[in-house]
C-alpha cells in the first residue's frame, strides 16, 4: 500500500492530539503509556519536494503512529545502494529514486522501515508574462519586439513551448489595431506543466504618426551616384524600398500611394519628383509629401584592369620591337565612354618619367589602336577615357616585349688540331665560329667538349672561351672525331648551339731500345722475360706503347738452335718503331734412363671397370727428371688375367722413346712391367623402388593388383649382369608366402598389411637385401548395423557402465568384420560411458540418444543413432524417484529442407485416460507435451490440413509425367509420397489429373489425400521404392522416460521438386522470361520472346468473358484450361518438352482486345525449360509496353538472418509505403518511397526489424492496393 507524506502528515497529527491527551491523563494519576504500543512503517510513501526542490524525512513521513515526541526517534535515509542520506534532506538529486527510510524508536529499541518515492509535484514558476503594448510596425516576434516568457524550476531544467496566438481585430474606435493572446506553457522534468497568456496590444497610428521619406538632392541627403545607386523598378524610377517610404504607415488604417515625374540627365543619369499621398481610413482624412531624387553621373569610369597585370609580347621575326594590337579597356560607368592611347617607355635612367608618347600608333576605322616598334623592355600603355557626361579618368596595363627568337649558331663543321711535343692543343669559341648571327645582336660565343678524358681540365665539358686537347684524344681511326659545342648568347638570354667535329692528330712517332741479347740451357724457358733481360722501353710525346713480341725460331726437334725476337712500340696516332734481340739456346747434359721413375705396382679395393683403371685413375704414371731438352713418348699396353686372391690381375707394360736420339734401327728406348690387382668388397646398391607404400582397393572386391619393381646398381657389375630374388610375406606373419626371380612383380593382394623383399647378387658374390611394406586399404565405410534401444539397468550403487560394443548388432566392413572397433565419438577414443542417477532426472527412467561409431582397420568409420533406455531397479531404487514435473514428450516438425515449420496441430492422445491434447509447434517447429503420467500409453500425430495448394506448381507435373514415362524417374521415396496425390499407393495418370485441378483452383482439396504428411524422423523404409505403407505417427507403450527428440518429417502432397517451406520461401532462379503480345484483327497473339525448349508452364490472364485459348505450336487442350469469371488459368505439361524459336506463336487468346489483357497473381506465372529450371514470365507488348498484372509481395529468403529482398510489381509509376509490425501489432519500421513501373525490390536488414529475431508482418500500400506478407528472423 502506498501512502503521500500528506495523508502521513494528517495522520501524524491526530497521533500527536492523542498522545498529548494521553500525557495530561497520566499528569492526573493515570498510568502513563509504554512500550507495547503499536509500532509500525507505511511500506511505501510518496515524498513531493517542495518549491525550493528539498524536504526533510522525519519520523512522521514514514510512522503510521506516533505516540512518542519527535525526538526519541531516530530516522536513517539510505539509497539503493546503500548510501546514507545526510540529514535526511532530500534534494533534487533523488527525484525518481527509491529510497529506504528507518526509523528507530529510541526508548523502546524498536525500529521498522519503509519506502519513500521522491517525487516532484510542484510546476514551473513563469515570468515576463505582463501585458504590453507596442507600436503598429513592432517585429512581433518573442525576444526581438516582444519580451520572451521564461519558465524557472528549482528542480531541473524546463521546457518551454510558445503555442499558436489568437489575433483579435479592434474596430476604429479603439487606440489599438489588434489585441493577441499569446499561450506559452513550460513542462518540467517531472512533467508537471504551468501555463500563461501574454497579452499584446498593437497600438493604432493617425496621420500625424506619419512622417515624409527624405529627399536626395545634395541638401536633405546627397544625391545618388549613377553606376552605384542601381535599384530601380521596371519603368527605371528608382525603387522606395531603397530611396524610403514614409514613416508610420504599416497599420491597417492607413494606406498609401506615390507617383513619379522623370527628367533625363546626360548619361544613365535621371532626377525624380516622387508625390506620396496617405490617407487614414478610419477619419477619411489624408496628406501628401512631396521627394525629390537625384541620380546623376558625376565620375568619370572606374578602371577594372589590374596595372600591374603585364601583357608579354615576343619580338617580330628578323627584328628587335614588336607589334601590338591595344584591346578595348577593362572598364565600368553608368554611360558609355570613348576612349584614346597613349605610351611611356624607360629613359636611359630606367625611369618613365611623365611624356606620354603617341607615335607609332595606328588608329582604326573601328575605333581600335595598334602600337608598332614597341623595344624590348616594359612599356606602359595609357588610357584616355571620357564617358557622356564629360567625365575623365586614366587606366593603364603594361605590355613586356621579350627576345624570343634564338641566335643562329653557325660552325665550323670540321677541324684538325695537332698537337705539340708536350701533347697538349687548344681551340677557341671564336675559332669555331662561322658567321653566327642574332636579330637583337650576339653578346657571348662559348664552347665545351661532350666529353673529356684529358687530366686537369674537367671543366671543358662546361661552356667556356676555350677548351683543351691531349693525347687520349688521338684515334688514328679517320671516322672518330670529338664532339665539341658551340653556344652564342643574344642580350635577352636566347641562345642557340652547333656541333663541330674536330681531330686530335699526333705527328711524331716514338723512340724504341731492345734488350740486349742472351744464351740459356735448353731446359730454361725462354719466353720468360726474367732471363732474357726483360722487356724493350719505349718513349713518346704521347706514351708510346711497347707491344707483344713476335719469335722467329731456329730450333731443332730437342729445341737447340737460337730465337730472334722482335720488339715494336706503338702510339696512338698508330706511328711505330722496331729493334731486333738475339736469343741462343744449347744443351749441356743430355737425357738417359737415369731420369727416368717408372710406377709401382699398386692394388685397387674399389669395385671399378678394369678398362677404367687409367693411369690417370690410379695416378701411376711415368716421372721424369731433367727432360727439358728431350722429345719423349710414353705408351703402355694391358694384359688381363683371372687370379684367386683378386676379381682381376692386370700387367701394364710402359714403354718410352726420346724422339731426339730415337733410331729405328737401333733399340734404344726404356721400358717396365707394372702390377696392378683389383679388389670387390662392397655389394649392389638399391637406388629406386624400395619404399613403404599403401594402396587404397578401388574394385570393391577387397583385394589390389600391386606393380613391384626395384633397381639397384653396383660399381663392378654391369646392371644387366644383377642378379634378383624377391619374395612375399602375406600380412607381415613372418611366413613367406610368394617367391620368384627378377626385379619385378605383378601381382593381386588382399586387404592388410605385407611385406615384401628384394634381394640383388653381384659378379664378385656380394649381396645386398630391402624389405619395405605395402598396405593394401579399402575406402569402404563399415556398414553399423545397432541394436536401436538398450535397455539397461543400474547397480545397487546407482552406476552402469556401457560399452559401444553393447549396442552392435550385426555391423559389418566391407572386407571382413575382424578388425572392427566401436566407440561412442569419432576419434575412437570413447571406448564405454559411466553413466549414474544423475543421468536419470526423475529416478525411475530416462531414454538417452547416443551415435554408436564403427571404426575399421583402415580408419573408415560410420555411425548409427541409438536409444540408452537408462532404468532404476525396483528392487535396489539406487536412485531417489523425483516424478514432481510428470514425463515429457518433445520434438520437431521438419519441412524437407530440415527447417522448422511452425503452425502444425500436434495430437497427443493418451490411450490409458481416453484423453487427448492438442497443441502447435513453435517457431522453429519445436514442440512438448509435459507432466505426463508416468506408465500412461501415448500415441502422437501430426496434423495439418489447410493450404493444400501451397508449393505445388506445373513443374511438380513435369516430373510426375516424365516418371510416369520413365523418362526420369523420382528417386526419393518422399518424391514418391509426394507425387502420390489420391493416395492410392502408386504413381499414374490419375494423380497429374488431380494435381493439375489443385494448381488451376478446379478442386479445393485433395479427395482421398491429406495435403500434409507426417513421417517419423527416425523411420526406415523397407523398400524405398514402394514407400507408400508407412506409419504416420509414434505410440509409447507405458511410458517411463522422456521422449526427446521425437521429430516428424513433413511432406507436401503434390509438391515433388520440395519447392514449399513454411515461410512460403521460393528458393528457386529468379530468371526471367517474356512473351510478345500483339493484337491481329479481333484475336490477341502470344509469341515467344526468344529460342527455349520448354518442359511445362502455368499462368493465369484475365480477358474478356468471350475470349478463349487457341493452340499454337503449343498444343492446348480443355484439361489443361479453367476458367473462372473473366479469368483464364492455364497449366500446360506435354509428354516431351517443345522447343519454340524467337517470335514462334505459342497460343492465340481469341475474341479479345489486347488493352484488357492483364497478368493475374492467382497462380505465379513460370516457365520451365528442358532442365526443370523456374523462369518468371512477364508479358510485354510487342514494339511497346509491358502487359499490367495484379501486384503481388513477395519475400526471399524467408526465414532470413541477417538481410531479405521484398519484391512487387507495379502497373504504374507510383509512391508506396512499407511498414514492419512485430507479433504485438507495434509499428517497428516505415517508409516511403517512389515505385517504378514494372518490378520493385528493397532491401531489408535486420536493423530495420529493431534487432530481435520472431515472426512480423510487412504490409505494402499504394493508392490502390495492400498486401500483408509473414516474414521470419532467425538467430
């Protein structure tokens, strides 16, 4: 119960009366009052501050008695959190909060709480609300003419609104024109409101009020100045809003009226007599002013050209001065003016001086100027402008004239320079000039070389009056010159440049001194300079250079004889000089077989070829010791012999001949016998094949043909002389089950792991040996096969331990079942679960899904879903029952794309009690029956019987027909259930009948059929093919544990391609496809708008009632045509697709007139091709517009997460509005916007919906239609 401080205050008082009386008593001998009182606090009470925004808490604002005085209480204010409030002074900082108020009853030690809402009540405080007065032509507006009401509040801040005035006209007898009332109202943050009404009396004016505009006539005020002045009406009198209109004449009573007599001045200049008459309507009296307005022209024209803006010029050609044609002045005045020119160029000072020069100047018939022989230099050309009324003024611009034009450079176009004994030369720029010339004259000639290579002097390659030459720049080559530059510089700048080639020529040749001559032993070298006295010197003003010698040799065969060497020095210029040395050549000791150190004999470990065992691979040859001065031969010869203790002895035979003493008849040349024995230790080397490997079985009959090859190589043995052995260890049992010879094997293998080996002999008898392994594995997946629900019963201590191999029944592998593993994750890892009470809730039951994995020995594995039925003895009840919340049963309704469907009925009959419930699923298709009776029998059924031609379209009948045909069979068995339309357990020409009439509206519902079938999550079909004897529903046997996850699969009848989802979600191609229409005579034509090969289509047209379908090259019969009213529906299938050209006439619509044909939205208008693909078909008029058809929403995705298209069509270029209204009918989003003819779409985001995922309502409205369209948001 709340309670204010007032009624606490009331009560407070009566309290205080009572206990004062009870006092007075006791005074007079009665017993005074004690502490069994009553003692209590009002739970909650609103506290108001007051004007001042404070209030004090005292014990009576929270007492509901008080029979003590005020000060044997003590009060604590707290806030929410816990804050004590000084003094319990309550200010504006705790408005809106709650706060706990105790109060302790001192003597007693008795103490309560309650709850104080601080509140404020009181209104704003307004000011500057008096009434005033103000004058007629007062700016009304509040704060500028008016004085503002403000608002105050101790409490916080206010807001304060001017609302709209009331005006009340006064009649003439009043001093006041009008009376307004203005409301103001000020709302504070509490919403309490306080309000006033200013009062405005707009005071009347009277002639004598009324005073005359002053005058411009250089007297009054000074007059206008033509050019400035430039407001004026149409008729050229200057306009009052800027000359002035009488003072006191904006009240309603008076009125006014001017008139204007005009003389013209010179120029744009005028003078103005302005007569003002005013009357007061309200006397009938009135008065006339008279203003005079001068606007005259009294300057001359105001120069806009800038005078320090510079015209540059460039010189004539062939000449120093320029030519320049003066433009028109940059200028403004009220008249027009003329104007002359006149020049001033520089003194010999740099000074302009005053002289205004005007010779050579051209004046035109055009009233233009030209000036001629302008110098180089700036001039200032000066303007003389003189307007109609007489006025002079002076402009001015400057006009630079620049040298432009580049000297013409002139070489020498080939020169000689020789250079002098020190090989040095120089050129100057005047030398290599050649009748340069310039039209304002030359100033400066310069020369640089391109390049330099001379030392000392890199700064030739930069201009200057000369330049250098020097010995790097002689080439005797007569086609290489040196590039050198000429520059001439005029007085302004210009300069201009020419090539010329030059020679360097050196004239002396050099100075050459050989060595003297020298004898040498015939074993020295002589083309060793360091003992034949080095080389000849050489010198030359150019360094000379000292080339290779050149031999001529008198020797013979043992080099004895002499050698004459020849020396020359070149230099640059290629000039040469020579000198001849003697070099003498003898023999003081003659070679023998002294010198002679024939090799060992040696033995070789390595397996090598004999016939590589050179002499240079056993680096073993013959050495020799002073041969120097012999012409020797050394030749071997190798025999070859099989021995016991080597692979092979062989004797190398060396002889050697010295050809200087050698006589053929006569035997004198050395020779020896060497041994060599060669030795094989090391076996035959695997370099390819042996590796482990694994090969996955692809046949399907468990076993792999197997390529085995490997290659070894031996450094003795020739790889065609290898010997090979292999052989087979099936499933690696160390047993050898397959044998044979060679380097290769093909062969089958079963599943499993083998090994295989290779074993390789060499000619010298050495063995080498690799195994490696082969795994032979199948891809395979196991085939589980479980025990669907276990039954298991828990020990006396509440545990139970389950093992996945519990729950196999018969799982098999495709190559045998040996190696099978089971678990409960597919790791394999979860071999058995612990299970306790705690997996029971209600203590007596509880079913648990699990996935059994079955595992082989490759790694391929496959599960199965089962049922723990997880139970508590009767006799141990280990488990404590906890049966409070009853059973449940759970679930989901399925669509076929595994989304949830909202809406369905459930029926949940519980067969013991004869009793049924109905409910329907959620959202995301979820559902549950709770607290049911345990041991109860249940049985659970789907409904749902409304919407029987949701989903269903002509393509559902392509693909009933092309099954009928077998053409393209169905291939699920819910394809099958759904294109068993009459439900008679087979596929025929009956259930396209019946489908048809559903799509074209004929039959409201499906006869024999259910629109909705609902199949267990969890059932399997015996055969697939035949799947029409199913169970459509669950039943539970004495329940005795949840049933979760008890879903049901929905399937639409009809709907064969599962286009339908329980949002209307259309996920198929928004491909478009057109038909040409076209009026010829009374008929209307239906063409095809390009090439397609079509399967099926439906559409309806609305046409006037006489009209009726005709066949094309797409056949019509009546079956495949209804008609409803002005309404023509076709659903148009054939037993093969029809492939039709652009332009083809499809059909012909008969007795009708082509502006009344218009595309209805009863049925969606497609067309499908060969491949079953959706194409949305528009019609269009041929060489025109688009045919009109009823505006239809649609939504895709839907359900959406995060983004949605809305899609319409408009008839007409028009405004829409779209709105989003969530489940509770609130507005969430609005918009407006301009539609375009034809196709819409918008965006929707899931900002727009406000975040929250459910179910809204998207409404579309335009001038002539509304549609409401379901939308889904999903997490």
């Amino acid at each position: 119960m709340k309670r204010t401080i007032e009624h606490i205050k009331r009560m407070t008082s009566s309290a205080v009366l009572w206990a004062v009386a009870v006092v007075l008593l006791s005074a007079t001998g009665l017993q005074a009052q004690d502490c069994n009182l009553p003692f209590s606090c009002v739970n909650d009470v609103q506290v108001s501050l007051d004007t001042n925004c404070v209030e004090v808490i005292t014990p009576g604002s929270i007492l509901r008695e008080m029979y003590f005085a005020s000060s044997d209480y003590t009060v604590v204010v707290k806030t929410a959190k816990g804050k004590i409030v000084p003094n319990n002074i309550i200010t504006r900082a705790y408005l809106g909060q709650r706060l706990e108020v105790s109060v302790k009853l001192n003597p007693c030690g008795k103490s309560c709480w309650g709850y104080a809402w601080i509140e404020d009540k009181y209104p704003p405080v307004l000011r500057n609300c008096d009434t005033v007065t103000v004058a007629c032509d007062a700016n009304l507006t509040a704060g500028v003419g008016v004085p503002r009401v403000t608002a105050t509040d101790a409490c916080g801040p206010v807001t304060i609104k001017q609302l709209p005035d009331v005006v009340t006209k006064l009649p003439c007898g009043s001093p006041y024109v009008k009376q307004i009332e203005r409301p103001w109202m000020a709302t504070d943050s509490s919403g309490n409101v306080a309000t006033c009404v200013q009062v405005i009396n707009v005071r009347r004016n009277t002639l004598a009020d009324v005073r005359a505009p002053r005058s411009y006539d250089d007297r009054d005020l000074p007059i206008l100045e033509c050019g400035v002045f430039n407001h004026y009406l149409p008729n050229w009198a200057p306009d009052p809003a800027y000359t002035g209109f009488p003072t006191g004449i904006n009240c309603e009573n008076i009125q006014y009226h001017y008139s204007d007599i005009i003389f013209e001045v010179c120029g744009k200049g005028k003078k103005v007599l302005r007569s003002w008459e005013v009357i007061d309507w309200c006397t009938g009296r009135d008065t006339t002013f008279a203003q005079t307005i001068k606007i005259l022209d009294t300057k001359g024209p105001v120069c806009t050209e800038d005078p320090n803006q510079v015209v540059i010029l460039k010189t004539d050609p062939k000449k120093c001065t320029a030519t320049y044609k003066v433009p028109d002045p940059k200028a403004t005045d009220c008249s027009k003016y003329s104007y002359i020119v006149g020049y001033r160029v520089k003194d010999h000072l740099g000074s302009y001086g005053d002289t205004i020069y005007t010779k050579n100047i051209i004046k035109h018939t055009d009233n233009t100027y030209t000036l001629t022989s302008l110098p180089t230099d700036t001039t200032i050309i000066i303007y003389k402008l003189t307007d109609e009324c007489g006025n002079v003024s002076y402009c001015s611009t400057k006009v630079l004239v620049k040298d432009k034009e580049s000297p013409s450079a002139n070489c020498e176009g080939y020169m000689v320079v020789s250079l002098r004994d020190n090989g040095w030369a120089e050129v100057t720029a005047l030398a290599l000039n050649s009748g340069s010339e310039d039209n304002c004259g030359i100033v400066k000639y310069e020369i640089k070389r391109l390049d330099t290579n001379c030392p000392g002097y890199p700064q030739d390659k930069t201009f200057r009056d000369r330049v250098n030459f020097c010995c790097e720049d002689v080439n005797p080559d007569p086609t290489k010159y040196i590039k050198v530059v000429l520059r001439v510089t005029d007085a302004a700048g210009n300069t201009n440049e020419c090539i010329s080639n030059v020679k360097v020529q050196d004239k002396l040749a050099p100075e050459i001194t050989c060595p003297a001559d020298v004898t040498l032993e015939c074993y020295v070298d002589y083309t060793d300079l360091t003992k034949t006295n080095g080389s000849a010197t050489a010198k030359d003003n150019c360094m000379a250079t000292v080339q290779p010698y050149q031999d001529t040799k008198y020797l013979n065969n043992c080099g004895i004889g002499y050698v004459l060497r020849k020396w020359t020095a070149t230099d640059r210029q290629g000039l040469m000089s020579m000198c001849t040395q003697r070099i003498t050549i003898i023999d003081s000791d003659p070679f023998s077989e002294e010198h002679i150190t024939f090799p060992g004999d040696t033995t070789v470990n390595v397996c090598v070829d004999p016939q590589q065992l050179s002499p240079e691979y056993l680096d073993s040859k013959p050495k020799f010791h002073s041969k120097h001065c012999a012409d020797l031969a050394v030749s071997y010869t190798d025999d070859y012999y099989e021995v016991d203790n080597a692979c092979k002895k062989i004797l190398r035979h060396w002889r050697v001949i010295n050809w200087c003493t050698y006589n053929a008849n006569e035997k004198n040349y050395y020779t020896h016998t060497q041994k060599i024995l060669v030795h094989d230790i090391e076996g035959p080397v695997f370099i390819s094949g042996c590796v482990d490997r694994t090969i996955v079985s692809r046949e399907g009959d468990c076993e792999e043909e197997v390529h085995h090859r490997v290659e070894a190589s031996d450094k003795c043995t020739p790889a065609n002389l290898l010997k090979y052995t292999w052989e087979v260890d099936l499933f690696s049992n160390q047993t050898i089950d397959r044998a044979g010879v060679g380097p290769a094997i093909s062969d089958k293998y079963p599943v499993g792991k083998h090994k295989m080996t290779f074993r390789v002999l060499d000619n010298c008898g050495n063995e080498s040996k690799c195994t490696y392994t082969f795994l032979i594995k199948d891809d395979k997946k196991p085939v589980p096969v479980c025990h669907g629900e276990l039954v298991w019963v828990l020990d006396k201590n509440g545990r139970a331990e389950i093992w996945a191999s519990d729950f196999n029944l018969k799982s098999e592998d495709f190559c045998g079942t040996a190696e099978l593993t089971f678990a409960f994750d597919e790791k394999n890892t979860q071999k058995a679960k612990t299970f306790t009470c705690a997996d029971v809730p209600n203590g007596v039951s509880a079913r648990i899904p699990l996935r059994m994995y079955v595992f082989d020995s490759d790694g391929n594995f496959e599960y199965c879903s089962v049922i723990l039925n997880l139970q508590d003895s009767p006799g141990t009840n280990a488990c404590p029952d906890n049966l409070v919340g009853g059973i449940s049963i759970n679930g989901k309704i399925l669509n076929n794309k595994l989304e949830g469907v909202d809406g369905v009925n459930l029926v949940l009959e519980d067969m013991t009690m004869e009793h049924e419930e109905i409910i329907k699923s959620q959202l995301d298709g979820s559902f549950a029956f709770t607290d049911r009776t345990l041991y109860n029998s249940f049985m659970l059924k789907p409904e749902k019987m409304d919407e029987p031609n949701k989903g269903v379209n002509t393509l559902d009948m392509v693909y009933i027909q092309r099954h009928i045909l077998s053409v393209k069979k169905l291939e699920t068995p819910y394809q099958l259930l759904a294109a068993d339309v009459n439900n008679d357990k087979k596929i025929d020409i009956s259930d396209l009948v019946g489908l048809r009439k559903i799509i074209l509206g004929v039959n409201a519902d499906y006869g024999t059929n259910r629109p909705w079938r609902f199949i267990p999550y969890d059932f399997t079909f015996e055969d697939p093919y035949q799947p029409f004897d199913l169970v459509e529903y669950k039943a539970y046997d004495q329940l005795l544990s949840d049933q979760l996850a008890q879903d049901f699969l929905m399937i639409k009848v009809g709907d064969v391609d599962a286009n339908y989802s329980s949002a209307q979600l259309f996920g198929r191609s928004k491909r478009r496809y057109s038909f040409s229409l076209e009026q010829e005579g009374n008929d209307v034509v239906f063409r095809a708008g390009e090439d397609i090969n079509v399967s099926g289509l439906q559409m309806a047209i609305t046409a006037d009632l006489k009209s009726s379908l005709a066949s094309g090259k797409m056949e019509i019969d009546d079956q495949q045509v209804f008609r409803t009213g002005n309404e023509i529906r076709l659903a148009w299938t054939k037993n093969s697709n029809v492939f039709v050209h652009e332009g083809e006439i499809l059909f012909v619509l008969k007795n009708a007139d082509l502006e009344k044909v218009s595309l209805s939205e009863q049925i969606n208008a497609e067309v499908y091709d060969a491949d079953y693909e959706t194409y949305e078909l528009d019609l269009k008029v041929r060489n025109g517009g688009q045919i009109q058809r009823t505006t239809r929403l649609s939504v895709y995705p839907n359900p959406f997460r995060d983004e949605a298209t809305i899609e319409f069509y408009l008839n007409q270029k028009e405004d829409y509005e779209l709105k989003i209204f969530d489940q509770q009918g609130r507005l969430v989003y609005r918009s407006k916007q301009a539609g375009q003819q034809g196709l819409n779409r918008e965006l929707l985001t899931k900002e727009k919906f406000g975040q929250s995922t459910g179910v809204y309502l998207i409404r579309m409205e335009t001038s002539g239609f509304t549609q409401t369209q379901k939308v889904i948001i999903t997490d």
